[in-house]
C-alpha cells in the first residue's frame, strides 16, 4: 500500500477528516507541528527535519494541510527525492490583512515559507474558489496544478430537529482573541444584537479569556456559550433558525454549511467563500455596517424568504463529503499509478 507523509500544524475537525480518510486508504505517516512560539518554531524545525528525513524514502507523496512554516522542510526534501507534494489552503495561508493583522504573507519568514511550499507543489488543493484568486496574487508563479475541491459534509450526522428550533441566531467560532474576535464579525453581530432586542441571539465557542469581555460590550438579548463537543453542536444548530456568519475573510465556512444542513437559514458577509456557502440558500450582504445588517437579519427569523429545506438541499446538492473523496482518490491514484510504471 502505498504511504503517504501528512504533516498539519492543527488537529481540527476538518484536517483530522481528511487524515482519517486517507487512512483508510493508504498507509498514513503524520507529523503534528504544534509551535507556538519563536523557541517552539526551532524545536519542532529540527524534529520535522529528523522525521522527514526517516520517512522520507518510502513515501510516494507528501501532503501538506496550510502554506506555512511547516512547509518549507516537506516541500524541500519531497522536491529532492523527486515525491509529488500537495498542498491544502483554506484562508490564512494565503491572506494578508494588514487592518486585522492576518496572514501568513504579513510575515517575511512565514510569508516565505508559505511561499515556497504553494510555488513548488505538486498540486493546491482549495477548499474555495476565492481563495485560488488569493493564491495567484500572492504565488503568481506557482507550478503547482490548482484544484478547487471544497470540504464535504454529512448529512446523516447534520441533519433538522424541528421540534426544539425557536426563532433566533446562531454564531460559532472559537473566540480566544480581540483580533480573531474581529475577524470573525463577532464584534459586529453584538452592534446587529443591539438593534434587534427582541431577537435572540448566542454566539457560541467562547473562550474564558474572551468571555469577561464580551459579557460588558454585549446586550442583554445575547447569551456567550463555551467551546462545546460535537453532539452539543449539531443541538445548538437545531435549536437555532438562523445562523450569522459576518467574517472578514473566509476559506469555506463549516460551520455555516453543517447549520444549513441542521435547518438554519443563512446570513453571510460576501466575503470570501462565504457566498460560495450560501449560494441561492440564504441572503448574503455586500456590507458589514450592523444598521444594514440588522433588517436583513430580521426579515431572516421573521418573515424569510428561503426555508430551512432549501438551505438543507444545497448543502446536500453542492459538499456531499464523497465528492471531497472521491477527488482526493482521483490525484492520488494517478500519482501511485505513474510512479509504478
């Protein structure tokens, strides 16, 4: 069976689903670059460096989860031993938001890396249309073969519950920093909030760091929620008929497509792969003043246009998670194939 090095600087959901899969499929090597700081970045550059070094021979490729430090080393050393490397971006990898300090390309060291691993891949794989755009900007000389394979997801598992939905709007995001605060339009659903009181509102994935924060600017109509398991999760969404998502940038929002699929009618920002998301589904803004939101949010619980089983078919219609698969097995088999012969 053919062995595949799978390096990723996170153990999210979404990385984790990709690793499993491939699991299943082929024998999996990974690496977990948990750095976080300066010191960090050095220790973990030399076990990557040891490790890539060990494994390195009998992969047939090399799959990289983000453009960043982590990388550099894999890039480099699959190049030398003449592996196919691919590389998986899904925003901050290739943004660079100097108002909100995001982005790998904001960084010379980081930017570099980045760079060098999405100039010389093999193949990118986008989890978003817009962000191919970003890619180009930043890597205009990439070599790489670009692929738009957006995440999929599970229909079985995100599904309605109807009886426990009650008219009010949902956020998720892990909420830990003023900048991420800001990134994802948490600062800004809390001034919609404000003027829609009779509405309910909870955002939810709180840290405890964030939470004393948010609990002085926000109104009383808006309930903070922790970091919560899955099975909690798939509830809150249920419990929810609308679902905010008014991010400054996004790859492909999660969260947004499992509350479609959960019954939630949408409300996004156009930004990034957020209209992607939506698609004819829900209402998306060109717009992130809370007095041009707060209507259109409104007329969302109150009196909308699109219903739960249409925001629920297009998720099922555009990101069944077979369709992310069945992509993957498509480059991968073509590799293993043209290095047998």
């Amino acid at each position: 069976m053919a062995e595949i090095l799978f390096i990723k600087p996170v153990n999210s959901t979404f990385v984790c689903t990709d690793e499993e899969f491939l699991n299943k499929q082929y024998t999996v090597k990974s690496f977990h670059y948990a750095a976080v700081s300066g010191k960090g970045h050095l220790v973990y550059q030399i076990k990557l460096f040891l490790w890539i070094l060990w494994h390195i021979w009998q992969c047939k490729v090399v799959f990289i989860w983000f453009a960043d430090y982590h990388g550099f080393l894999p890039t480099l050393f699959a190049r030398i031993f003449h592996k196919k490397r691919i590389t998986v971006i899904a925003g901050y990898d290739v943004a660079a938001e100097k108002e909100y300090d995001y982005g790998v390309f904001l960084y010379k060291i980081r930017g570099y890396c980045a760079k060098f691993t999405l100039k010389y891949a093999s193949y990118v794989f986008s989890v978003s249309q817009a962000l191919i755009q970003d890619l180009y900007t930043h890597v205009p000389d990439t070599k790489a073969i670009v692929k738009h394979i957006p995440f999929g997801f599970d229909s079985e598992k995100w599904k309605p519950n109807f009886l426990i939905q009650k008219k009010a709007v949902l956020t998720i995001s892990v909420t830990d920093t003023c900048k991420r605060m800001k990134i994802k339009g948490i600062d800004v659903l809390i001034e919609v909030a404000k003027l829609l009181p009779d509405i309910p509102f909870t955002i939810a994935g709180v840290k405890e760091n964030m939470y004393e924060y948010l609990t002085q600017i926000k109104s009383d109509n808006v309930t903070l929620i922790p970091t919560l398991p899955p099975e909690k999760i798939i509830e809150l969404c249920q419990s929810h008929s609308v679902y905010a998502q008014l991010s400054v940038r996004e790859g492909l929002p999660n969260a947004v497509c499992e509350a479609m699929l959960c019954g939630c009618i949408p409300v996004g920002t156009k930004r990034g792969g957020i209209p992607e998301a939506i698609g004819d589904a829900g209402y998306i803004i060109d717009s992130r003043n809370p007095q041009d939101i707060a209507p259109i949010i409104r007329k969302a619980v109150k009196n909308p246009d699109y219903t739960p089983q249409k925001a629920r078919e297009y998720i099922i219609q555009n990101y069944p998670k077979e369709r992310r698969e069945n992509a993957f097995l498509e480059v991968l088999s073509e590799i293993v194939r043209k290095q047998n012969n």
